[in-house]
C-alpha cells in the first residue's frame, strides 16, 4: 500500500516527530504550570535561611530577612509574594499569564525547556506553512492560499515572541539574575545595599552549570 511504500522510504518519519514534539510541547506546558514554582511554606524557614546564607556570602549581613505581610511567612532572599498565585515563591523570576502559574526555583528550568520546544515547533510549523505556499501568478492566488499565509503569519509571531523570550531568559539566567531583579533592581533591599551590582553572578558558565544541573 501507499502507507507501507511511505514508511519504507522514510516519509513518515518527520511527520511523526513533528507530532511528538507537539506533545511533547503540550505536556511540558500543563508540567510547568501546574507543578508547585518553588512556594514558600512556614516549615520550610529555618531550612530557607541556613541555605541562603552559605550560598550567597556577599550580601551584606546587616540586611535581615523580612516576614511577608500577605502569608506572614519569612520571606527566604530571592523570593516575592505574588499576589495571584497568594503565595511567596523561591527565586521568583515572574508571574506568567499564559500559564496561569508563577515562574520560580523549581519549575524555571522546565520553563526554558518548554519555550525551547515551542520554538522548534514553531520553526517547522513556520516552514511547512511557508513551502506549501504556490507562488505561481494567478487571479485565483489568495484564494487558494489564504489559510496557508495566515497560518504562516500566526506562526511567525508568536515565533518572534518566544524567541525573545528565550533568549531575554537564558541571558539573565548566565548572569544569575531574575526577570524581577533585573526589572526592580533599585528596590530590592538586598541588592540596593550590595556593594556588587549582581552579588548571585559567579560566571556565565558556572551560572548555566547550576540552573540547569
């Protein structure tokens, strides 16, 4: 049959691929958002501040841990409460409204993971939309290939949205620094106080080794 002639030339094979990556894309999203982002919980604060402070050694030490006046909990360094989610996060990086969820210690490397695959799919959706596309000169063109064309036009958007936020995320991830610290560096006390403009910098290469490892 045709299918078997397909499979045995290996035709099949990209397509399948392509539709694995798309779950792939799909799962990973329903992981981030719904997996805990690194929330702050009361029996969790002494652990919190004996960690932080052998990590982090160059914040001044007449800074002191604040208690957050939302969940009433020791606020660890890094994190925020976040008033959707009416929880303080660990290494609050943002809240992010397409996924309903909050970007933190825990769930930021699947995040970037995600938006890495989202990329790929949308880079090979983008290029079967475009090469289906028939440029030969007729009156008849647009109506044949309007779905295509706004397909392509769709893809390429929210092509250009994830890439700059790929790359907007892994470029403050090798200066260990986070989405809200970049933004609020001038009132953020524990940065506002630091003698260093980034105290969490320890190079790109050892920044990358333990956000990733």
């Amino acid at each position: 049959s045709d299918l078997q002639k397909q499979e045995e030339r290996g035709e099949l094979l990209q397509p399948l691929i392509f539709v694995l990556l798309v779950l792939c894309s799909v799962l990973l999203y329903f992981k981030v958002s719904l997996m805990d982002p690194g929330f702050v919980k009361p029996e969790e604060e002494e652990g919190e501040d004996k960690g932080q402070g052998v990590v982090i050694p160059q914040i001044p030490g007449d800074i002191k841990l604040r208690r957050c006046g939302y969940c009433l909990v020791k606020q660890p360094m890094r994190a925020r409460h976040c008033q959707l989610c009416q929880h303080c996060v660990r290494r609050y990086d943002h809240h992010c409204p397409w996924l309903e969820n909050c970007v933190g210690e825990r769930n930021h490397p699947l995040f970037i993971v995600y938006l890495s695959v989202q990329l790929v799919v949308l880079l090979w959706g983008g290029h079967v939309a475009w090469s289906g596309l028939d440029f030969e000169q007729s009156r008849e063109w647009l109506q044949h290939n309007i779905f295509l064309l706004v397909s392509f036009l769709l893809i390429l958007i929210f092509t250009i949205v994830v890439l700059l936020l790929l790359v907007s995320h892994l470029y403050l991830i090798s200066c260990n620094t986070t989405t809200w610290e970049f933004m609020s560096h001038h009132r953020i006390s524990y940065l506002r106080h630091s003698e260093l403009e980034n105290p969490f910098d320890q190079g790109m290469i050892l920044n990358l080794w333990r956000f990733f490892c």
